[in-house]
C-alpha cells in the first residue's frame, strides 16, 4: 500500500496479491533549502541527456549540486528525460532510474531541513546545525546517510508543522541536536554537545539509543557511542547490506497514519526471525530477479516491523522515504512485498519533480485489487506496483517457482484491465501519458514469455467475474470498469 503524496493524504491500493509459495511532462517549482541562502533552493540532481525515445520531459532546471548541509549551490529542480522516464515507467530497475530518485529525495530533504531551520526560533537549533556542518566538512557521506535516513523525513515534517501551529503540542527542535551528535560520531570528529533524554533515552538515528542511567541533560563526545555499553542499544542491521530494522526510532513512522502501526520493540528472538525471513527473501530475490535484488538494497534504507493486526502485508509513507513498514512473513511473501513497495517509492519521487495528473481525490475508479473505489492516483500506484509484480512472477517462474506463472498471470491481468482506463484518462498530464505508455509497453512485452496452458485466460475470467460483483455494488461508477 502507499501513502498518496502531500500532507495528510492517505491513497491506500492495498497489499499486494498472495504470493505463491517456493519450495526452496509538466514544471515543477521547488521549495527554498539552502541553509547558506534562504532565497535558494537545494539539493543535488541531474540532468539526462535526452535519448533515444525522444527529448527531455520539461520539468525544473539543474543548478550546480551542493556537497551537503551548508551547501551554497541551488537546485530548482531536475529535467527527466524521455528515456530514464520510459525506464521507471517500466518499473524495471536502471542506474539511471535509482539515480534520480536518489537525488530527488535528498534534495526534497535538504528543502524540508531548510524549511524547519528557517522556522525554528534563532539559538539552540542554529548550534546543532553547526555541528551537521563542521561533520559534513570531514565526512558528507556519513552526514548524507543521516539525513536521508527515513526517520529524519518523518521527524522534519511533523516538526515543520508545529512549527507553523502554535497552538498544539510544542515542536522537538531537540531532535535536529540527536541528528547532529548521530552525524558527529559517524564522521568521527571530536565534538561536544548537550542532549536532554526524553522518556530514559536519546534516539540517533543511523545508530540506534542512548539510555543514560540519570535523568537530566547528557553531555555528549565523540566516545559517546560504545556498543558494548549497557546504555547503548544498537539499532539491528538486516543481513546481506546495510538495510536496517527500525524498532528503535521513535519517528519510525508517522503519527498521524492510525491505518499503519509500527511494532514495539522487538526481542532477540523477534530479530532473529527477521534475519531468516530476509535473508530466504534476499536469496529468491537474487536468484530469481538480480536486478530487482540490487533495487531494493539501493533505495530501502530501513524496514519497520508492523504491529500486530495490521490489515495490510506492507506500506510505504512519502514522509519515510526509504523505508517501507512490512509485516513479518514468510520469504516468497516478503520478497513480493519488497518488489511492490519499493515502486511506490519510486513513482513517489518521481511525482516530486513531475506531476502525471491534475485530478483530484474523488474515488470513482475501479482497481482490480481493491474492493472499493479509488481516486486516480490511487488507481495509478497500484497499476504501477502491480506491474513490477508481473514481471517478477514471470522471472520467478522461469526459475520453476511453484504457482508463479498464476502469480503472474493474476497480476498482469489486473494491469492489463487498468491500463486502458489510464490511457483514456483526460487529466493525465503530458509526462503522465507518457508514463502510462511506458507502462503498456512493458505489460506487452509480457507476451513474449507466456504461461503454459490458459493460465492467462483463467485469470482474466476471474477477474471479469469481480468486475461484474464490483459494478453491481457501485452502479454509479460502472463506467469506470469498463468489461
């Protein structure tokens, strides 16, 4: 499921189908971000030369890209060309695809911490971004990874917000000095700084928790963060990369989404039966789709174990960009919700920098793997996800996964039936018919590696059964479902 980007909007498309089992072109402005520059914005990005498929989409323009924190150099925005468009349309992964969403979302970071610090009363907030500075001088990566950590996105929004309402419970400008000290002890610079622990414990994000044994302000160093100290809770690190399992961030997720609860923090046995469970996922991944393996390990930074009860196998928030939350399940299962959330990350970076539509939020569209009516983005995530499962379960069937060939076969039927709907839509900007058509191009040439026997024509029997139920339950909305 995703969360439909912009403030408190929430355009579930819902899970993804069950997994079969293993045996083994439009402008878009950006905001100011430039802590040197108020009037500037910030963030790094480039611009593609156009390619074969035709010219550059027209979007913002590429300034020079700043080397971090305190960078002087602006970025209004990025030029998407046609080819990189058509690439990510496809959801198969490209260098040239994860490059631009990586960029996209560290300069919409470095907007959004420009945003908070031109907010925040002048004094403790401005010292604290010092520190980012003075560490982003020795190590930008180690500043970057700290940044870009999803936690950071949620903490800064709704900080931003409270911020801007003085009426409600009081902004945790605190925070910013957490992210300081966590980017400080990765570059290894030595520094001094003071941190007042809320509720027993000083969360840094990248690192893990600091639970003094007092209460009161906690003066801070550079050997500060010791893991063989009892104070000190490491944040778990999923095997086979960098991804870690966030269930220690107190802005793990955001507060506001009721629909999605990260779990409590997990036992050593709770972890460890995360490792099995990524590791199987990693290894089907590998093993059936080597591309779509190396996707997930450079766009997902953090997975967020779900509570107990959550109706959905995964989600994925614009505010916790690189993070997905995800239900623990068995490894063909999470491998499929990996591939299916990472989309949405994916086409929610995008849509920063190129708007595909201009309709609002009215649910009026059928979407085969939904029981209600959805609004058009909602309609266009889920097309999209469920395409790059198509893909998927073909591969997965070539390597003789059991009943992934009905995987597949389910999946693309439900993109085939929605595609026409999204070629037809008026209010598809100039990029997003465009997009639309790379979709349908990659759902074609799905042909080229059918399912044996009527595998194809069982699913889409089943699935006109469904839209004849559905349309009986929503006779107004029939025409969106066309048979």
């Amino acid at each position: 499921m995703s969360a439909a980007e912009g403030a408190g909007r929430h355009a579930v498309d819902g899970p993804p189908p069950a997994p079969p089992t293993d045996p083994g072109p439009a402008t878009s402005p950006a905001a100011p971000a430039n802590p040197a520059n108020p009037a500037a914005p910030a963030g790094p990005g480039r611009r593609e030369r156009p390619g074969e498929p035709g010219p550059a989409v027209p979007g913002p323009r590429k300034a020079a890209a700043p080397r971090g924190p305190a960078a002087e150099g602006a970025l209004p925005g990025f030029a998407v060309a046609r080819e990189t468009l058509w690439a990510i349309a496809s959801t198969e992964p490209s260098a040239a695809g994860t490059r631009l969403v990586q960029d996209i979302r560290w300069s919409k970071r470095l907007v959004l911490l420009r945003a908070v610090l031109n907010a925040a009363p002048p004094g403790e907030a401005q010292a604290h971004w010092a520190l980012l500075e003075e560490a982003e001088r020795q190590h930008p990566g180690a500043v970057r990874d700290v940044l870009l950590y999803p936690s950071t996105g949620v903490w800064a929004e709704e900080t931003l917000r409270r911020l801007h309402e003085p009426d409600g419970p009081p902004a945790d400008l605190a925070h910013l000095g957490a992210l300081a000290v966590a980017a400080a002890l990765r570059a290894g610079i030595p520094f001094k700084a003071t941190l007042r622990p809320a509720h027993g414990r000083i969360a840094l994000p990248t690192l893990g928790l600091l639970r003094p044994d007092r209460p009161g302000p906690l003066a801070l160093g550079e050997r500060s963060w010791d893991p063989a100290d009892p104070a000190v809770l490491p944040l778990h690190t999923l095997p086979g990369g960098r991804t870690a399992l966030d269930d220690l961030d107190p802005y793990r997720a955001p507060g506001r989404e009721g629909s999605v609860r990260p779990a409590r923090r997990l036992t050593p046995k709770g972890h460890k039966r995360w490792d099995t469970q990524w590791a199987g996922a990693l290894t089907l991944l590998e093993r059936y789709d080597t591309a779509r393996a190396g996707e997930i390990g450079a766009l997902l930074r953090s997975v967020v174990p779900l509570a107990g009860g959550s109706r959905s196998a995964g989600a994925t928030l614009p505010a916790a960009a690189g993070s997905v939350l995800v239900r623990g399940q068995a490894p063909p299962a999470l491998a499929a919700t990996l591939v299916h959330e990472v989309q949405h990350g994916k086409l929610g970076a995008l849509t920063d920098v190129l708007p595909l539509h201009t309709a609002d939020r009215t649910h009026r569209y059928w979407a085969p793997w939904r029981t209600d009516p959805r609004p058009l983005e909602g309609l266009l995530h889920g097309a999209y996800a469920h395409l790059a499962l198509a893909g998927y379960w073909q591969r997965a069937a070539l390597y003789g996964a059991r009943a992934a060939w009905a995987g597949h076969a389910r999946c693309r039927a439900q993109v085939a039936a929605v595609l026409p709907v999204l070629r037809q839509e008026p209010q598809l900007t100039r990029a997003g018919a465009e997009f639309v058509a790379g979709m349908v191009a990659a759902e074609q040439a799905m042909d080229e590696l059918p399912p044996p026997g009527d595998q194809h024509a069982t699913a889409r029997r089943a699935l006109d059964r469904e839209r004849r139920a559905w349309c009986e339950a929503h006779p107004e909305l029939a025409a969106s479902a066309p048979g």
